[in-house]
C-alpha cells in the first residue's frame, strides 16, 4: 500500500472524520429539508401493514 493510501485510511478512522468531510462536502447544502409529509404518510402506512400482517 503506498504512503497517501495508508494516511487517508490512518484518518478516515479518526472521529473527526466524518465532521470534516461535512464541512468540506455538506450533504444539504440549503440546509434541512422538510419531509413531505404525504409521502411520509405512506410509508407508516406501508409499514404498520406489514408488521400488521407478520402478527
């Protein structure tokens, strides 16, 4: 494994990584999105009726 390969697996383990990678590459970049709330909907519905059935 050469030297960059071995630094970037040395820091992609330390626990700032995650936030520094953030900071650098947001993943919302406008901030938090609104779950529309229809969709959402849906899904609990999706959900309640297969656990419903697996009783």
């Amino acid at each position: 494994m050469n030297h960059w390969t071995e630094l970037s697996i040395e820091y992609a383990n330390q626990k700032s990584y995650l936030d520094d990678l953030f900071s650098v590459y947001p993943t919302i970049p406008k901030g938090i999105r609104d779950i529309n709330q229809l969709m959402w909907n849906k899904v609990e519905t999706f959900v309640m009726n297969g656990i419903m059935r697996n009783l």
